[in-house]
C-alpha cells in the first residue's frame, strides 16, 4: 500500500475537510480556509507532540494522524473550557 494514500497537500485537504456554516436557516459546507488551516498548524506546534506526523515537511497533511490531532485537540479545548467546579470535585 502506498504510504501517501492517506496524505494530500494543503489545498486538496482544504477543499476535503469541510465544516458547517449556517446562513439564514440554511447549512452549507464551506471548504476549510487557509487562515483556518495556519491557526490549526500552529495550535499543533505549540501543543501536540506528534505534530510533524501531521503536517509533514514536504507541504502534505497526514489525514489519518489529522483525525488523531482532532481528537487530542478537541479533548483538550474540552479541558480547559470545563467548570471549574467538576475540576474540584474530580480532585484535580
């Protein structure tokens, strides 16, 4: 199997991995933009371990370690939005 099967550059990525806009009482999938795309980027420098398995050197993203970075990214966005009251009584 081809180890680049799973991997596209920056504007094939974009236009793949949409998200949901609402207009009026419409919803659209609007492609990812690139300013999007360079706030995800550095969010994973500066916080995901694994970052250069995603966005790789030569350009290309990894989609399925994309999906990993997502996960990891969302967990933590649910971390550090949490109440501080479940906090004190997990005990952390």
């Amino acid at each position: 199997m081809s180890p680049y099967l799973y991997q596209m550059n920056r504007l094939e990525f974009c236009n793949v991995w949409k998200s949901i806009k609402k207009v009026g009482d419409k919803e659209i999938e609007v492609p990812m933009s690139l300013s999007t795309f360079n706030r995800r980027r550095s969010w994973a420098q500066e916080n995901y371990p694994d970052w250069q398995k995603v966005f790789l050197a030569s350009g290309r993203v990894d989609l399925k370690e994309y999906q990993k970075f997502e996960t990891f990214r969302s967990e933590r966005y649910y971390e550090d939005h949490e109440s501080p009251y479940v906090k004190a009584l997990r005990g952390d």
